[in-house]
C-alpha cells in the first residue's frame, strides 16, 4: 500500500508540474512573440502568466512538503517530543493501555509519581498505571542498578523508587522489574501499539531531553523493542540467580 500510495503521489505530482511548466511555456510564448493581438490580450496573459508562475511555485512548496509527510510516515513517526515533561501525554497512553507497558530507564522514581501514586487525594490522572494492573495489563520496569548509577540525584531517586517498586510487584502479579548493570542509554517506553524512545545523557535529566512516538511496527522502533526484550531476559535471569 505505502509502494502504491509513493508511485501515485509521484505521478501526480509530475502531471501537475508538467501541465504547469507547459501552460506557462504556452504564454510565455504569446507574450514574446505578441501572437494575439489586441489591447484585450496584452492585458490577461500578463496576468495568466503570473498567476501560473506562482501556481508552479506554491506546487513545488507542496510537493516538497508531501515528500517530508512521506518520509515520516515510511518510519511511522506519530510525533516527535522536544522534552519529557509532559505527564499528560504519556498518561493518555497508559490509560488507554490493554496488553503491556514496557518500561527501560534510569530509576523509573518520575514514573511511579505520576502513574502510580498511592495518595488518596491526588486526581486519577496520578492512578492510571495502578488502573492498568488492576486491568490486567502487564507491566515491565527495566532500571539501572543503583552501582551503575553516577549521579547523586539519581541514586537518591532510585532510593525513593525502590520501596514503591516492591510494593507493586508484591501486590500485583502482573507487575514485575528488573535493574540491568551497566550505564543507562536509552528510554524506552512500550505501550501495546506505541513506542516512544529517547537518548539518556550522563546528569542530564531525562525529562529535559528529546524522544520520538512511533507505531510499535516501525522499523525504527522494532530495533528497540527487540534491544528491551533481550534486556530484559537477561538481567530478568540475574535477578532470579541472585535472589
């Protein structure tokens, strides 16, 4: 489909640019060479003529911008993120989870206060992870041992996480974590049909950088995916041999 729809948008966009490029060849040459005679005449080609001009040049912006439209959607990019900070945007997603939410990041502390926070008195928007559990949703926190982390600020996050971490895997079956050990590099948020993923910068906060949405069956995002699974049943079986 994406093939036909690539081939159709070029053959049009050729059929235009040709019809223009002719029109515009046609009365150019009636200007020049003055073929229609008459006060009439000398006064709408003049302005058939501009008209087309800017017909050919308002089509090429077109085109162009179509050829960008193309190339995101060959990667199945839904949008791209300046910054993190935005609870909304990732809560409207996990809210509307059915299957899984798959999380890998650095302490995952940001997560749980906006998702699952246990305070009776916050707004729903703060309970959408612990609405997907009881949903039956399965979810998967992948973070980084706390040795691995080099940042004070981190390590005091992880410090904060952890108790609510276990909290969750006790009180839910569906949930589980695991803390890979090495240096943190990648976010990477898996939710059913959507992946977002985003660099992770030695003390930068993961909230300040960039990250990009795509369809779960993007090629982009595939690399992804596959590079959290294979994490995870790696450092999943570490887990168990330690405990």
């Amino acid at each position: 489909m994406n093939v036909f729809k690539q081939i159709f948008t070029m053959s049009y966009s050729r059929i235009i640019f040709s019809s223009l490029i002719i029109i515009i060849s046609t009365l150019l040459s009636l200007f020049i060479f003055d073929v229609l005679k008459g006060p009439k005449w000398s006064s709408i080609i003049p302005g058939l003529l501009t008209g087309f001009v800017i017909a050919l040049f308002q089509a090429f912006l077109s085109w162009f911008e179509l050829k960008k439209i193309d190339e995101y959607d060959a990667l199945k990019i839904k949008k791209i993120l300046f910054d993190r900070k935005n609870p909304v945007y990732y809560g409207d997603l996990i809210s509307k989870a059915e299957t899984e939410i798959n999380i890998q990041g650095v302490t995952a502390q940001r997560f749980l206060e906006d998702f699952a926070n246990e305070n009776t008195i916050v707004s729903k928007e703060k309970k959408v992870l612990i609405q997907a559990l009881k949903n039956d949703v399965n979810v998967k926190i992948l973070i980084a041992d706390n040795n691995w982390l080099i940042n004070n600020d981190d390590k005091r996050k992880a410090e904060m996480a952890e108790p609510r971490l276990n909290e969750l895997e006790l009180e839910y079956s569906n949930f589980h974590y695991n803390r890979y050990k090495q240096l943190p590099t990648h976010s990477i948020v898996i939710i059913d049909n959507d992946c977002i993923v985003g660099p992770v910068f030695p003390n930068v906060s993961s909230k300040d950088t960039p990250a990009i949405h795509l369809k779960r069956d993007s090629k982009f995002a595939e690399h992804y995916i596959e590079y959290f699974n294979k994490e995870w049943d790696k450092w999943g079986k570490d887990k168990e041999l330690e405990d």
